[in-house]
C-alpha cells in the first residue's frame, strides 16, 4: 500500500510538473505573439508604446477560458455546444420579474435622463432599462475580468482568433484616443464590457457621453450606460413611435412554417388571417400598415407574436430570439405594468443540443435550410421542421419533440 502511495504521488508530482512547464511554454508564446505580431499592427494603427506597454502589464494568458485551442492541439478542450442540455425556451425567463421590478424602481429615479434619452434616440425607456437589467443586473452584476487578459488570451489562442484581434485592437485604441485606463476595463469571459456590454468595436462606435463630463463610463455612469444603450439601437435602425410585437393566438389553420423576417406582411394582412392580440385588444391603428413577421419561438408550444422590425433590431444586440423577446417583454412590464404572457410555454426538451444539431443535419439532408446544424432553434429550423411535418403528414408543431429528433437525426 506504501509503494502504491508514493507511485501515486510520483505520477501527480510529474503531472504538475508537465502542467506547470506547459503553462510556461504558453507563457512564453504569449509574451513573443505580443512582441512580434500583435505590437506592430498596433504601432501601425497610431497605439503607442506605453500604451500597449500598460494594458498588457502583468497580463498571462488565462487558460480556464473556453473555446482556446493550445499550441499544439487542433480543437477546443471542451465542446461546450454539442455537451449543452437544449433548454425549454420558459428557463430563459425564469428571472425576469427581477429585471421587471429593478426597471420600475429606476424609472422614477432616473426620469430626467430617460426622457432626454427617448427624446434624442427614440427608443423608449422600458427597452433601454431592460436590456440594461438583462445585461448586468442594472450594474449589480459581477464583471470579474481583465479586459486585456481575456482579448489578449483569445486574440492567440481562441477559435475565432482574427474576430477577437480587432477587439483587442480596439481596446487599445480605447485607452489610446478615448483615455480609458487599462485596469479600469473589466469585462466578461467573452470581453463584453461594462454595464452594457459592449464589445470593445461596439464602444467605439456606440458609446457616448450621457451625463455631460465629457466621457462615456460604460463602467460607472447610469446615464452614459443608458444612453450608449440607446445609441446602439438607434445607429442599428430602431424605428422611432413602432413597438416591438405583440402577444397573439394563431389558428390552427394559419401554419407555423410562415415565420421569419423574410415573410413579412402587413399586420393588417396578419389580422385579415385570422391572427389577435391576445385579451381581446386590437392592434394599434398606426401599426396596421407596417410590417409584421410571426415569430413562435417554441412553435406550437409557447406564446405566439407579430413582431415589427424592431425586434430584430434588439435582436442586433444580442443574436437570440428569445433574448428579443425577453427584453421587449420585459420593457412592456416596466412601462405599462403588463403581465406575464397569455400563453404558458409547454413543456419541451429532454435532450441535448448534440440531438438538436443531428436533427438539422437530417434536415439539410433533405434540402432544408436550417440556418446550420449549431444546436440552436431559431426561425430557420422552427419552420423547416413545421414544413417537414407538414409533407410527411404530422401536424405542424415547429418545434423539436424526441419524436421528430429520433426521426430525423
């Protein structure tokens, strides 16, 4: 048992010993892929000496992040994707009462800033305090990283490295023209920044001055917070007096396969279909003549929408369905004290995102576009799914069931 023991603490000893020395090698690399590749273009973009000097200070790449590929190695550690439990959409808004009461809370306090805000960008305040909620907790959240050190690291060793270059880049010209001090740049693991979480591209484009010191503290300021918020999704054509959507009920006899923004109609024809606001209202007579795009997020199983132009602009904030649609939700509840949907969301899922991509390779296989087989359901798979149903005899649902995943994978 003795020998066993200390066979057992020879192979650890070495392990860390290997562990240790790797760390070091990457270190190494680290330190030269700075001196050699990343400080020239840098120099060549106007960023100084003692600029990159003092963002990169006692910055060592941080191998806990995921999606790096170490030198020598061909993929990711983890495959975080095709590992993932594909989630029932309803657990994506387990917490937005909170976001909902923090909004209220705020929208009194901050009143002025708010209406300066509407008046300039157009975009009303329940959406801005709302992303500002799901993004960072009204700045309660927990922004533990390093900017430098996470673009730094994913700049060398991450799978999309040209992507996360030009963020770091970025951040240089940040410090550079901007006057943001290095330390001060916090950010997430992905190199989101501050309150609004803006990617270092993002605030050089999008961030501005809200509160009239002359910077834009996405870190610090509620105003400069908010009002780059709203810059954001006005630059990216947020349409001034539109709402988002709205909640309706779709009869059995309009398909779920007609989703999407590239099947627009008018909401007057949406409604000439069959298709009502839930509750009985009607839809705003100026929103009759403009576009709307049905949107099931959980196909047959969940609330339904009429959605506007807009939401896909919030969409442009953050590339998810169901992230539009918790924000605009959300921002309706804080503004108008509306409650939660109409319509429960069923009870889907069971397996994981691995099945949900086999399914869309069975798919593309047949000759649908599924938007590629990543895990993900957006519209392009909801309606390829409801179309395949639909030729194969089954009752259109747009929405991944064991069954149809079974059948096709």
């Amino acid at each position: 048992m003795f020998q066993r023991m200390i066979r057992l603490l020879v192979i650890l000893s070495v392990s860390l010993a290997a562990g240790a020395a790797a760390a070091q090698s990457v270190e190494t690399q680290f330190r030269n892929w700075l001196a050699s590749d990343l400080w020239p273009e840098a120099q060549r973009r106007g960023i100084s000496a003692n600029t990159f000097n003092a963002a990169f200070a006692n910055v060592s790449p941080n191998l806990k992040l995921p999606d790096l590929v170490l030198p020598g190695e061909s993929k990711p550690r983890s495959d975080r994707q095709h590992q993932a439990e594909f989630r029932a959409p309803s657990a994506y808004f387990k917490h937005i009462g909170g976001v909902v009461s923090g909004g209220r809370a705020r929208a009194g306090k901050l009143n002025g800033v708010l209406s300066a805000i509407e008046k300039r960008y157009g975009v009303p305040r329940g959406v801005v305090l709302a992303v500002w909620g799901r993004e960072s907790g009204f700045g309660g959240a927990k922004i533990p990283y390093d900017a430098f050190e996470v673009l730094g690291t994913k700049a060398f060793l991450a799978t999309r490295k040209a992507m996360f270059r030009e963020e770091v880049l970025a951040a240089l010209e940040m410090v550079e023209r901007r006057g943001v001090s290095p330390r001060a740049m916090r950010s997430s693991w992905a190199g989101a920044m501050g309150q609004p979480q803006f990617m270092p591209t993002s605030y050089l484009k999008y961030a501005v001055d809200g509160d009239g010191n002359g910077s834009a503290d996405i870190w610090n300021s509620q105003a400069d917070t908010l009002a780059s918020i709203a810059n954001y999704l006005a630059q990216h054509g947020w349409v001034r007096g539109r709402d988002w959507g709205f909640e309706v009920t779709v009869p059995q006899g309009v398909s779920c396969a007609l989703e999407g923004p590239d099947r627009g109609k008018s909401i007057a024809d949406w409604q000439a279909l069959g298709i009502r606001r839930v509750g009985g209202k009607a839809f705003p007579e100026h929103e009759l003549r403009g576009e709307g795009y049905l949107m099931m997020p959980a196909g047959r199983f969940g609330p339904a929408f009429i959605v506007t132009p807009n939401f896909y602009r919030l969409k442009d904030y953050n590339e998810s369905d169901l992230y539009a649609l918790f924000v605009g939700h959300a921002g309706d509840r804080i503004m108008y004290g509306n409650n939660e949907f109409a319509t429960s969301w069923g009870r889907v899922g069971g397996f994981n995102r691995s099945d949900v991509a086999g399914m869309q390779r069975g798919l593309e296989r047949l000759g649908y576009d599924v938007g590629g087989a990543d895990g993900l359901v957006g519209f392009k798979t909801r309606r390829s799914i409801g179309a395949w149903q639909q030729k194969n005899g089954v009752s259109p649902t747009c929405f991944p069931e064991s069954q149809t995943v079974r059948r096709l994978q």
